[in-house]
C-alpha cells in the first residue's frame, strides 16, 4: 500500500536559490550556469528536454498526500521566479491533472535562510508534515521519498544517509596544530599545510541526503531559533536535519539511495556517472527494523 497515512496534509521545499557558481554559463541555456534550470538527456511528457528542476518536482508531485510544493529561487530576474517556471513542465504551471499547489520565493543569503523563507510561505497552508529537498538532486524516487515520510510520520524527523566508503580523516590545518608540535622537515612556515587530527570510523558516520521530513510546526520553530543564533553568533547550518537536532530532538535515519546523487559540477550531469557511496547494511542501523515498520 503506497498510502503514507490517510488524511495527513504534506508540502514539500525545492531550494534552488543558489548561484551554482561551481557551473560554467553556457549560451543558450536558461539561467545560464544554474545547475537546476540544465537540461538532463531525457525528455518530459510533451517532449521537451527535461530540466534538473524539473525532475525533482515530478518525483515529489507524483506523491498524492503532497498538496503544496514551493521552491526556493535565486532573488535576481535573470535567474528568479521567472527562470524557473522556464525550466519545469508545463503541466505543473497549467495545473492540469492532479498536481500540487506551485509556488516560489526568493531565497536568501544562506541556504538555511532560504528555506526559513518557505516554510514561512508555507504557514498559512497548514501542512501537518513537510519534505526538504536540494533542487539539484533530480535523481530521486518514489521509494526513497515515502520511506523518509513513513519514518517521520514516526519519528517526527527523519533524512536519508549513506554510507561511507572511504576511511573519513578530520583534518586542521597547520596553523590549528597545539604550539610546540613538531613538523617533519622542520617547515618554519606552517600555513597552508593540513595535517590528520582524528583518525574516524566510517561504521558511525554516514553522508546525509535529502529530502529531510519534518513535522511541519517543529521544524517552523526550529528554524526561527536558528535564525536568532545565527544573528547573534554568526553560527552557520549546512541541513535541515542539524537545525531540528539543535532545537526539537534527535532525527531518525533511513538507508539512502547511491543513485540521489547531488549535481555540483558539470561532469555530474551524465546519467552515466557511476555513484558513490552505498545503502548501510541492515546490522549497522538495527534501529529502523526493530521499530516496526519496513522503511
């Protein structure tokens, strides 16, 4: 049964504010260098190229309990509102069929503060539940999305993780090191060099994806209080996930998928591109199957 729970009211955020400056321009491209608006080797319904953005909505519209998606655009017209309506199908600008409620808004000067600017749009819907989701991941599915929804429906929080597959190392650079620390060489000048300052075990520590599930007044909240701390500390918040962690409690993990992979480089448009990392063996996470319910 592909119902997640009868009768709960979802939304879901797209960010694509950001200005993928990782992306070299290209002409004839709309947004130009923007990652989202790039045009991915497969076509939509009516036979136009289909787009990165693109791709992300039709996997969380083709979700019946999402009622409302907003997306998170760059505040500047050439890359905006406007842009990114370019970039998507044109059955979800019509409304034709049963799709979600489309909306946008500018983003801000983080990524956090850009969806601070969703959920604020998104208050006056009453969502019971909401779905986080980077426009740059066009690569997801059905499965992954209600499994992270099942698992917040219980949890309250949930994101997907992947595990890793190289030995994780938490360096510092040079200049970090205790004074007094001797370095091979006897280098007198230190900045610039990076040195292995915990040696990490990848059995615990896993790669975080979206999208990130969330009951939809807690993670409101959460995100306001992560707004005061930002103003006042300078403190910055790289997901959702760490966000509720800070203020609301722990976030549930659910296995991720290799092929959600996140377009950063232009390389990683290919389909052909072989993902890394992998889905955690069941007996590293024994926690999803003891609760009862197969994520």
């Amino acid at each position: 049964m592909n119902v997640v729970s009868a009768g709960t009211v979802w939304a879901a955020v797209i960010t694509a504010a950001g200005s993928s400056s990782r992306m070299k321009g290209e002409a004839g491209n709309a947004g130009g260098g923007k990652k989202e608006y790039r045009p991915l080797d497969r076509a939509d319904e009516t036979g136009k190229p289909l787009t990165v953005l693109g791709a992300a909505l039709s996997a969380f519209a083709a979700i019946g309990e999402i009622r409302t998606v907003v997306i998170t655009v760059p505040p500047e017209a050439e890359t905006g509102e406007a842009a990114a309506r370019e970039a998507l199908p044109a059955r979800f600008l019509e409304g034709r069929g049963e799709t979600p409620r489309l909306l946008f808004v500018p983003g801000g000067k983080t990524r956090r503060a850009s969806v601070f600017h969703a959920l604020s749009l998104l208050e006056p819907y009453h969502p019971r539940y909401v779905l986080i989701h980077d426009g740059a991941r066009p690569w997801i599915d059905e499965a992954l999305i209600r499994r992270t929804m099942r698992a917040a429906l219980q949890y309250r929080a949930a994101l997907p993780v992947l595990a890793l597959v190289e030995t994780p190392k938490e360096i510092v650079s040079a200049a970090e090191l205790p004074e007094g620390t001797e370095i091979p060489g006897g280098l007198p000048d230190r900045a610039g060099l990076f040195f292995v300052k915990r040696h990490l075990r990848r059995a615990h520590i896993g790669t975080a994806q979206t999208p990130q599930a969330f009951a939809f007044p807690e993670i409101l909240y959460a995100h306001q209080k992560a707004a005061e701390r930002e103003r006042a500390e300078g403190f910055e918040y790289t997901d959702d996930a760490e966000v509720w962690g800070d203020f609301c409690g722990p976030v549930a993990v659910v296995p991720g998928s290799p092929e959600n992979r996140k377009i950063t480089f232009p390389e990683d448009l290919g389909d052909e591109i072989k993902p890394e990392g992998g889905a955690f063996p069941a007996q590293k996470l024994k926690f999803w199957e003891s609760a009862g319910g197969e994520y």
